[in-house]
C-alpha cells in the first residue's frame, strides 16, 4: 500500500486568492508550491518564488524515476535568462544535488528532461536589438562534469518536438499535429547523440473531432490522453512499447463537464490527470478506483509521485 503526493503550483488570480479546503491564502505576485497528500485536505508548502511582473520567475515541479525536483527560470530580460533543477529527498525533503544553467528557458515549451547524469533541455529562443535572433538549440548537460554539448542547432529537424519525457532511464519525445490525421509520432531519442527514432503512432479519421492531447511514459507504457469535444469525454489510453503489434487500449472513459486536460502524469500505475482550471482526476489501474479533488484555484504545474507505506 501507498499514497499519492501531489506536488502542485496554484495560480492567484485575485490579489488575495483562498483555497478554502486547504485553508491556503495566495498572493498574487508569489508562486507557491504546495504538496498534498491524496485523502486529506492538508496543503504542506515546499518552496515559494516572489514574481513581480517588471522581473518574470517561475517555479515548477518536476519528477523522474522516483526523484523529484524543484526547477525555476528567470528573466530579466527579454534576450537572456537562467534556469535551475534541484534535487530534493522525498522522505527528508533536504537538497541533495542543484545545478545552474546559464541559458533561457520556458517550462511551457515541454524541451527539459533528465536521464540519469544527463539534462536534456532546449533554450528557449530571443531576440535581441543587437544580436538578433538567438538561442533555439538542444543541449545536454552532464551533471557530474557540468559540461554542456550541443545536440541540434536552432531550425534543426530533430530539434526537439515540445513533448520531451524521460522515464526508467530512455528519452522520449512526440511530435504533434492537431490538423493531421497521423495526430502524433512518439520517438525514442539517443541519448548520447539525441537523434530520435520512430516507435509509434497515433492515427486519428476525425482529428477536429479530439483535443487537448497530453502525453505520459512509465515502463516502456505509453499514455495518451485526448478530450472528445462533442460530448466532453476524457478518454486516455496506454500501449505497450514491450508486446509486439500491440494495439492502443482505453483504460478511462469518464465524461467530466468543463475539464478540459492539461496534465497527465503516471507513476507506479497510479494515473493523474488535471485541468488548468483546478480539477485533478486519480486513477488507479489496478483497481479502478477514482478519486477527484478540486483544488480551488488555477493550476500552473502540477506531478505526481507515488510512494509506498513503510
């Protein structure tokens, strides 16, 4: 037996925003991340990022292979910019290991993810009056020798496809188009070299009548999530990387009025998925079981980690 944590950044939409149930009050120019435990009603807060609007920064939460990390960016300016991961225990929550990378990045843009020693991340591209146009490129960061090596230049066609995913040790990615009917294509990217090879995809006869596609991995299973727009059905399915000429397979069909997906994560069979507007959805696989909390408030980021009792 265990329990899910879930690692949350709210959105304040007023100058003073409550989460009632939590008994949480929010302010505006402060991101607050928040844990809470699946069951109870208790917010316990992790960290926080004052943000005023003359100086952007974020804070987001990010979890890999039974780690977790708090990552922010800043940016000061609109050509350059910075952004962090630390490592934190889940049991203790000390600090174990952070690095610094002196290059502008927006979490928004789905290009960051860690294999091991390794950061794979895409800087995020500026302008600047002097320089023109500048970053774009895929890097790797090599944590022990706090090296940087440039994979793929700006424009390149195996640049990233803004659905980097790492899990159990290989790198994912998924390009995506909403207007085709070959909807998306899930590559397994080299993680030395980064070059991306095709494994699957995602065929769709009717691709206006889906949206809101969200991915996930976990084990060599993939998870793909989609709203049916006409009747608000939330449908995700799975496909196992491992069984040969295996066929996507529903594994949750719930028509939920006004979600909208913006989030899905798994963990330990344990499915998450969440609305910007507040609403997150649990769902067991083994047993079927379905909780739903509404946060209260907007969502910015949120994850998942599934820990077992001891």
């Amino acid at each position: 037996m265990g329990k899910v944590l879930l690692y949350v950044v709210p959105v304040a939409t007023s100058t003073s925003t409550r989460l009632p149930e939590y008994d949480v009050t929010l302010d505006s120019d402060t991101q607050y991340l928040y844990r809470i435990t699946a069951g109870s009603n208790q917010a316990v807060l992790i960290d926080q990022n004052f943000s005023p609007s003359y100086a952007r920064s974020n804070i987001f939460p990010y979890s890999v292979d039974d780690r977790f990390f708090i990552r922010r960016e800043w940016r000061p300016f609109e050509s350059g910019g910075q952004h962090d991961l630390t490592e934190y225990n889940i049991s203790t929550g000390s600090q174990s290991s952070s690095i610094l990378v002196d290059a502008p990045y927006y979490f928004a843009d789905g290009c960051s993810a860690l294999v091991g020693d390794n950061y794979f991340y895409k800087s995020h591209p500026t302008w600047d009056a002097l320089d023109g146009n500048q970053g774009g490129q895929f890097f790797r960061y090599s944590l022990s020798t706090a090296t940087i090596q440039t994979l793929f230049p700006a424009g390149d066609s195996q640049n990233c496809f803004g659905h980097l995913m790492a899990n159990d040790g290989k790198l994912y990615d998924v390009a995506f188009d909403a207007s085709k009917r070959d909807v998306f294509t899930l590559y397994l990217r080299d993680t030395r070299t980064g070059g991306p090879v095709v494994l699957i995809g995602g065929h769709e006869d009717a691709p206006a009548s889906f949206d809101n596609y969200q991915f996930a991995i976990e084990k060599s299973v993939f998870y793909v999530a989609r709203l049916a727009k006409s009747t608000s059905t939330v449908e995700i399915y799975r496909y196992n990387l491992m069984l040969p000429r295996t066929d996507f397979e529903l594994v949750y069909e719930q028509k939920i009025d006004g979600f909208v997906p913006s989030f899905l994560d798994v963990d330990d069979g344990h499915l998450m998925i969440a609305s910007h507007a507040g609403t997150i959805v649990l769902f067991d696989l083994v047993t079927g079981k379905e909780e739903r909390l509404n946060l209260g408030a907007e969502i910015a980021q949120i994850v998942q980690v599934y820990i077992y009792d001891k």
